[in-house]
C-alpha cells in the first residue's frame, strides 16, 4: 500500500466535499449507508476505536487503522482522528489501494 497516495487522495476528497469529519456525523453516514470507508487514527482512544470497528463491521463498511492523527489531519487540512469518504469513486479508488493486496 502506498500511504503517500492514500493521503494525497483522501486530500482530494476533501478538497471535493466528498468526505464527513467527526465522530456523530460518520456515525450518523454510517447508520443511512453512505459511507463508503471509514478512517480511523491508529492513536485515538480504545473507546472510539471499538465503537467504529464495531459500528463498520456491523454495516459492512471498511476500516482503515493504519494512519495516524496527525497524518489523516495533514492529509485534510483539519485536526482529525476520524474521517468517513461517502463518494462512490474517491471510495472504490481506496478500497482498491488500501484492501489490493
């Protein structure tokens, strides 16, 4: 996986209005099923971080954990520690780059 290439498209889909920050609006996307991956840091609380896997694994959403804070915040220009794409083409890039292995 390519995490320069990741960050750089997650950067785009920020820049597109294609991505929601925070945690009650991911989870809110997640529950109406327009979500298409979930970012999740790698060093944010165990809390979050079971209720996201949870939550994704329950609605069949992919999560990505292998970033940090600080590179998802880089990434959009925002502090950050989580980060849901809902466009279907910005998502299917992703998956493709992060889950081709």
């Amino acid at each position: 996986m390519n995490k320069k290439q990741v960050l750089d498209l997650l950067g785009l889909a920020q820049r597109a209005r294609k991505i929601t920050t925070g945690e009650d609006l991911v989870l809110k996307k997640i529950r109406k099923h327009q979500v298409q991956v979930v970012f999740l840091a790698a060093d944010c609380g165990q809390t979050t971080q079971k209720k996201f896997s949870d939550k994704c694994q329950s609605y069949h959403v992919p999560l990505a954990t292998n970033f940090t804070r600080a590179e998802l915040s880089v990434a959009i220009g925002q502090v950050r520690s989580i980060i849901a794409v809902t466009d279907s083409g910005f998502g299917k890039k992703l998956k493709s780059l992060l889950f081709s292995e």
